[in-house]
C-alpha cells in the first residue's frame, strides 16, 4: 500500500519537473514546506523503493514507477480542485480540500466526476444527450467522434488532422485544465489545443 506522505512526494516531484524546475531537496522542502533534512532522508527510502533516481546535490528523476503515481496524484487533486470551485468555496479551502481528496478518490469516481465538470458545459443545439467534449476524456480513455462544433473552417482544419465523424480517438494525456491534449487518432499521436479539443464532440467507448 503506497502512503499518502510517498504520494505527496512524487506528485510535488512532478508538479516541480512540469514547471521547469529541477527537484532538487530544496525545491522539494520548499513545494512541501518542510525540513531540507526530512526531505534528504524521504527521497533515499523512495529512491531504495524504486520511485526514484536520488543523486545528492544534484536532486532526483522520477522513475518510471514513480512517474506514473505522480501524475496520477496531481490529475485527481486539479479534478477536486475543479470540482471544488464549482460548489462556491473560497480558493484556500479549494485546494487545503484537494489536498487532501486526491489520496482516496477511486479511479472510477475521478473519472465521473471529470466528466461531470466537462459536461456541464453547454452542447451545441441539437446535440445528442449521450455526447461530451473530448476534453472530458482522461488518459487512456477512447471515444468516437459524433460532429464537430464550431462551424465549417473549424470542420475542415480538423479533419485535415484525421479527426472526421465516426473516428475512434484515444486520449494519451489528457492535460487536465491546461495545455494541449495528446490523442492517438488513425494510427498516429497528434497535439491538439484544449479549445480545438472542446470542439470535437464524441460518445465514450
């Protein structure tokens, strides 16, 4: 059973690496706000673990192991965090709340509710009831495109990439909130807006 405290590492490991910023013990004491020398002694037991590369001065590599868990940990806390500020709670709560959330939210409840936040956004008139944005989908997640939103010229650039009616797309990596999305379409692994992506309407497999 992974603890919350080796959670908390990896995913401020990560959320430090998706800045730019090298995870060094300094950067990690001041990401978790705690003692530089509880850090040092945390990431030598993830590094025996597997979690982790822990070379002394000059910080830590995420495993793939401990990539996984990671990016894992921070995609439910920026879920709960979405979730969160829809009900009206001020932003400290939001994420003192996620913090603590994104340790027991099982898969299957992350997911529905991701797609709960997605799909309260408006579809297109006409729009059938069984459809959501791509950008609903998570990781790993397939979907087949039912329309494009948008008008024609976006029809067009679109399908330009491979992405027509009745097309199977996989989500690679979601992005969640930010950045572009990863999908794997036709055989091949494309990078698409997160505004293009909420065009792109689809029925989940």
């Amino acid at each position: 059973m992974i603890t919350e405290s080796t959670e908390e590492y990896l995913e401020a490991i990560y959320r430090l690496r998706e800045r730019g910023e090298a995870a060094t013990t300094t950067g990690v004491a001041k990401e978790l706000k705690v003692a530089p020398a509880s850090v040092t002694e945390m990431l030598k037991k993830l590094a025996n673990q597997g979690y982790l590369k822990y070379a002394p001065y000059r910080g830590v590599t995420l495993t793939p192991k401990g990539e996984k868990i990671g990016e894992k940990i921070l995609r439910k806390h920026r879920i709960m965090e979405k979730f969160l500020s829809t009900l009206g709670l001020p932003k400290s709560r939001v994420h003192k709340d996620a913090c603590e959330l994104e340790h027991h939210i099982p898969d299957d409840l992350e997911r529905a509710i991701h797609q709960k936040v997605e799909g309260e956004k408006p579809l297109p008139s006409g729009a059938p009831s069984n459809v959501m944005p791509l950008t609903s989908l998570l990781d790993g997640q397939k979907g087949v495109i039912s329309f494009i939103g948008g008008g024609r010229g976006a029809s067009q650039r679109l399908a330009d990439l491979g992405l027509t009616p009745h097309t199977e797309i996989t989500v690679v990596k979601s992005a969640l909130f930010h950045g572009p999305l990863m999908i794997s379409v036709r055989g091949t692994t494309l990078a698409i807006g997160r505004g293009v992506a909420a065009r792109v309407f689809v029925r989940a497999k």
